[in-house]
C-alpha cells in the first residue's frame, strides 16, 4: 500500500518510476531492432541470397547484452535528463512571470515622456538587459529540449513523427534567436534616438552658459 502510494502519489516515486519503466523500453527496442534483422534476414534467404542472409543472421544478436546495458543506461540517463528540464521549465515560468513585471515597469517609464532623457535611457536600458537574460535562459532550455530529442533518436529508429519534431524544436530555436536580435535592434535604435535627445539638450544648456 505505502510503496504504490510513494511510486503512484509522490513526484519523486513516480520520477523514479518513469526512469526505470525507460530502462525497460530500451532493453524492448533493442530487442525489436534484434529481431527485425532477424527478419530480414529471412528475407535475403528467401530472394536465395543466402551469404548475405547468413551474415545478418550471425549478427543479429552479438553484443546484445552489452547493448542492452548501454542503451537502457543511455535512457534512464535521458529520462532524469527530461525531468530536470521539466522541473526548470516549471521553475521558469514563475521566473519568466517576475521579470516580464519588472521589464513592463522599465519600459513604462521609458515611454513616459514627463520623465528626463537620462531616466527614460537607462530604464530603457534596463529592460533591454531583463528581456536578453530571459531569452538567454530560453534558448538554454530550448537547446536542451532539442539535444535530448536528438540523443533519443540516436538511440533505436526513428519514425517520420521523431524527425518532424526535431524539425520543430530546431525551427523554434532559429525563431527565438531572430526574435531576440528583432528585439535588440529595436531597442538599441530607441536609445540611440535618446541619447541624441540628451547630446541636444546638453548642447543647449551650454550655449546658454
């Protein structure tokens, strides 16, 4: 009763359930991949192409222990790997909350044409600075997303569905980094638009001097 509550009912039980039952389908693949060159190689025997089908058949299943320990490592490996992302994508949604705050303040003032040139260039500044730091971290995660795709794919076959979500998760990347470099040019043009407002004003306080 306890252990299927802790393994059914804690984060941490179920955790550590998924990477064992991600152990398990690893030593599965491998043995499907085994016996799907089994299959082919009855299928060389019947084209009567029997050296070649003899060769694959001796093949299909040398080293399979090994590789059986290997790829469920690799597995249960990726599958704290997705975890952890999981936690620090939860983590950073908070995160990401706080400092759109605090950058929707930053720019506030920045627009707010009561305040002083300086005051509106460094608040503008200071949002630049909050919106990198967030799309740093984006990207952090979006790599690690797309990396654990491509190492569970180099892993077993891959079917038409796993190459089209790296194709995504590739994609969305390129279009974060875009946004990103958008972003920053527009905001660099808004303080170089500022900092000649305050060369301006300088410049016509000291003819008044």
């Amino acid at each position: 009763g306890s252990l299927v509550t802790y393994f059914t009912n804690t984060k941490r039980g179920a955790d550590q359930l998924d990477r064992a039952f991600a152990g398990i389908g690893a030593t599965v693949d491998v043995l499907i991949d085994r016996f799907s060159r089994v299959g082919e190689a009855m299928s060389f025997f019947l084209s009567g192409e029997f050296r070649k089908g003899a060769d694959l058949l001796k093949g299909s299943f040398s080293g399979i222990v090994d590789e059986i320990k290997n790829e469920s490592a690799a597995m249960v490996e990726l599958k704290q790997r997705q975890q952890d992302l999981r936690d620090a994508d939860m983590e950073f949604m908070v995160q990401k909350g706080a400092t759109r705050k605090e950058i929707e303040k930053a720019r506030l003032v920045a627009e707010d044409e009561t305040k002083s040139a300086t005051e509106r260039r460094e608040n503008l500044k200071k949002a630049l600075e909050l919106e990198q730091q967030t799309t740093r971290r984006e990207l952090e995660l979006a790599r690690e997303r797309m990396n654990i795709q491509k190492e569970e794919m180099a892993l077993s076959e891959n079917s038409a569905e796993d190459e089209q979500e790296l194709a995504r998760l590739k994609a969305e990347i390129i279009e974060r980094e875009t946004a990103s470099i958008k972003m920053r040019r527009r905001v660099v043009t808004e303080v170089n638009a500022l900092d000649r407002e305050i060369a301006a004003e300088e410049e016509a306080r000291a003819k008044e001097e």
